[in-house]
C-alpha cells in the first residue's frame, strides 16, 4: 500500500504554494530538463540516423526548415504556454470550475492555432525556402520532410497544450514520461523509416507525425486516470466570452512575441545562408541545435518557474515570488558559468557530432566555432531574458515579452542589414561580414534583457499589491 500511495503522489498535481520555494522550483525542474533532453535527443538522434543512412546532405535538408519552423511553430507553441499561465493561476487559487473551463478552452483554441498555422505553412513553404536562399540541392528533402510536419502540426500543438497542463499543475513528471514515449517512438520509426526502408527524409517526417499520435493517446488514458477533477460537465462547454478573452489576451501576445522573435532568426538565417557557398548553411546544422543544449539548464529553471509564479500569483503570495525569483536566479547564475566554460570548450568539435566527418572543412569548422565563440560568454543576457519572461508572464502581464520581443527583432534585423557592410564594406561575404552576422544574437540580447529584466524587477519587487494578503514563509 505504501508504495501505491507514493506513486500517487508522485505523479499528482503539485500545490506549489506551500513549502520552500527552492525545493519547488527543484522538483519541479528536474523533470523538465530531463523533458528538454529527450526533446532535443530524439532531434539530434534524427540527424545522426539520417547522417548514416543518406548522408550529410539530407542532414542539412532538414535542418533547413528550423527557421521556418521557429517562425511558424512558435506562435502556437507561445499561445499554449500562455493559455498554462491562466490554467495555473486558476489551480492556485483553488477554483476548480475554472480550472475545468480553462483546460478546455486551451485545448479548443489550440487545435483552431494549430489548423491555422498548418494551412499557412502549407500554402507559404516554397516562398519561405525561396526566402532563405536554399539551394536545390537541399530543396527537395526540405520539403519531403516539412510537408508531413506541418500536416501533423495540430497534434503537435494539442500536445503542447498538454504538457503545458501538467507543467502547471506541477506535474512535471508525468510530462516528463509522455516526451519520454515520444522520444521512443520517434527514434525507432526514424531508423526503419530511413534504413531498411529507405524513405529518406520523408521517413523523419513519418516518424515525428507517428510519434506524436503516440503520445497525443497516452495523454489521453493519463488524464482520464489521474485527472478525474478535470471530467467535463455539460455546462462547461457553454461559451464563456470572458474566459476566452482572458485565454486570448494571455495567449495571443505572447503567440506573437514568440513568432516576433523569429523573424529575425529567419531574416538571419536568410543572412547566413548566403556565406560559403552552401557551407555556412550547413553550419547551422551542428551549431543550431548545439546551441539548444548549451541554453537547455538555463530554460528549464525559468520555466520551473513560470509555473511556480503561476500558482502563487493565483494565490496571492508575492512574498515567495520575490523569493523564488532570488533562488532561481541563483541557480541560474550558476548554470551560466556551467555553459559557457562548455561552449567555450567544445566549439572546435561539434561540427564531428551533426555531420560526417568528411564533409567538415577547416571553412566550415570556422563558421561553427565563430558563432558558439561569440554567443557562449552571452549567455547571462538570456538567463536574464528567460527568467524576467517567466516572472511577467506568470503575473499575468503578457504585453512587456510582446514588446520585448518587438525591440529585439529589430535589433537583430538591423544588425543583419548594416553591420556586415561597415565592418567589410568591399565584400559583404567575407569572414569579418560573418562575425558581424553572429554578433546580432548577442545584440539583440542586450536591448530584451535590459528591456524584460526593468520590467521583472518592478513588478516582483517594487509594485505595491494592497490586494495581496501576504502570508508567512514558515
């Protein structure tokens, strides 16, 4: 019975607003950097299956579309962890009505994103690849591959939408398990898809849709067992304008903030992908998702603690939001020491991981470790972003990441544009052009930190809230 009873705690809902705030954020961040692993593994492991079984070239081809995918993909993604916010302000304050309309007015407006993104990105791929200059050697995997993307895009969202749930319910275990299966399914799939039967990068595509409907199910039988609160009543599927606008108003903003922030990754990558005669767009392969693990501790502490503001703004406890934000903050600091000494360290090595060895040229290697030299010792800039973001977002101010993220679009774009012809006005292709190209991340970095970081700082520690009871830390 004992170890029934532990299993059910284990993977329950987590009240959030009571004990210390750093074990919170811990068990809470724990799962999801493990989540973040598995997300980012199964990723890399699509390209290493492809790296062995159609080479460096259906790698790249792939790889192509993350812009694309950045821009299209990251709206709904934006609007769901939004939609999060609302669901855990709501579990905190112990409004259990609300926390059943929430739910499915999340997973409703979902779906309605995810259709719509998927019909954009289908009427629109050939126009965005013509955008980023890819070339025709990489062109008709490109395009194997992301049509099934974005047929499967829906699922993906509702996914989200889910995981999302679980996250602000504090249980991150659970999702954990589902990114888990997902992780399974896809890696499988992806090497008899692209081996035995030798669909190429269709066969990844194949394989992500798969997985996704996988774990879409799973989902499904987890919430029916674990989350009867959550069984529907025939009223809650009456229209609640209020709620929706209050879904929306969270939702949207930071939708577009995060479909904001990259375009300016797409008009870089439009950039880049003009330098080397191919090369350099091939060095995105290895450093764009490299870079993804080098950010990957810092990411999973604020959005431990998007949730843990979340439930405590509910409640109306900001005296362990400030504390929160100060231990989590801490941690953070620490992380970044972590990666950069690691990016630092690694950058001549991590082309050999994305690509087969033969294709690696001293010009491509160059291309990597120029922009992993140059974003490593920044890294503190996104620290201050991610967690800023997560505090705002969490209290329910969704307009500071929107403008935010207006500000650093054109940061990045007009870096892009001007700094490249100053610092190389003669060749505007030269390897002084491209270290000018990798400084606009840094750039526009600077303007959101200083930007969120203002913002943050008010709300949790200077704003009065005569509305908040605030209670004891004992």
């Amino acid at each position: 019975m004992e170890k029934k009873s532990f299993l059910k705690r284990l993977f329950a809902p987590r009240d959030l607003t009571i004990g210390s705030p750093w074990k919170c954020l811990l068990v809470v961040a724990i799962p999801i950097l493990l989540q973040s692993i598995l997300s980012s593994a199964f990723g890399l492991t699509n390209s290493i299956i492809l790296k062995f079984t159609a080479g460096g070239t259906a790698v790249t081809a792939i790889s192509c579309t993350g812009s694309i995918s950045s821009l299209l993909f990251n709206f709904a993604y934006g609007a769901a962890s939004g939609f999060a916010v609302i669901l855990g302000n709501a579990f905190g304050a112990k409004n259990a009505e609300k926390v059943r309309k929430s739910f499915l007015f999340s997973l409703i407006l979902g779906l309605i994103f995810g259709v719509l993104v998927s019909i954009i990105g289908i009427l629109f791929l050939n126009d965005f690849l013509d955008f980023l200059h890819i070339g025709d050697v990489y062109r008709a995997g490109a395009t194997d591959y992301f049509d099934i993307i974005l047929i499967s895009f829906p699922l993906m969202v509702i996914n989200t939408v889910l995981l999302n749930s679980l996250n602000a319910f504090g249980d991150t275990l659970t999702s954990l398990l589902l990114s888990l299966l997902n992780a399974v399914v896809n890696v499988l799939l992806g090497f008899l898809l692209t081996g035995p039967i030798l669909l190429n990068t269709r066969g990844v595509g194949i394989a992500t849709l798969s997985a996704n409907l996988v774990e879409l199910i799973a989902a499904f039988f987890v919430f029916k067992r674990n989350y009867r609160f959550l069984s529907f009543r025939k009223s809650d599927f009456s229209f609640d304008g209020k709620l929706t606008w209050e879904l929306l108003a969270m939702g949207l903003p930071l939708g577009f903030q995060w479909s904001i922030l990259f375009i300016g990754s797409f008009f870089q990558a439009s950039k880049v992908n003009l330098f080397g005669n191919g090369l350099a767009t091939m060095a995105t392969t290895a450093y764009s998702p490299y870079e993804g693990y080098l950010t990957m501790p810092i990411s999973v502490i604020a959005s431990a603690y998007m949730s843990f503001v979340g439930q405590n703004y509910g409640a109306k406890k900001l005296d362990r939001i400030k504390l929160g934000f100060k231990e989590a903050f801490l941690v953070e600091a620490c992380a970044y020491v972590l990666v950069m000494g690691i990016g630092l360290l690694t950058a001549p090595y991590v082309a050999y991981i994305f690509l087969p060895s033969d294709q690696i040229t001293p010009e491509l290697t160059f291309y990597v470790t120029t922009y992993l030299y140059t974003i490593s010792p920044c890294l503190i800039l996104q620290a201050i972003i991610m967690m800023s973001r997560s505090a705002v977002q969490g209290m329910k101010k969704p307009l500071v990441p929107f403008f935010s993220g207006i500000g650093e679009l054109f940061s990045r774009i007009l870096i892009c544009q001007f700094l490249p012809s100053l610092v190389s006005p003669n060749d505007a292709t030269s390897d002084n052009a491209y270290k000018a190209i990798c400084f606009s991340n840094p750039a526009a970095w600077l303007f959101s930190a200083l930007f969120m970081g203002g913002f943050a700082f008010y709300f949790v520690f200077l704003k009065k809230r005569p509305e908040f009871k605030e209670k004891s830390m004992n």
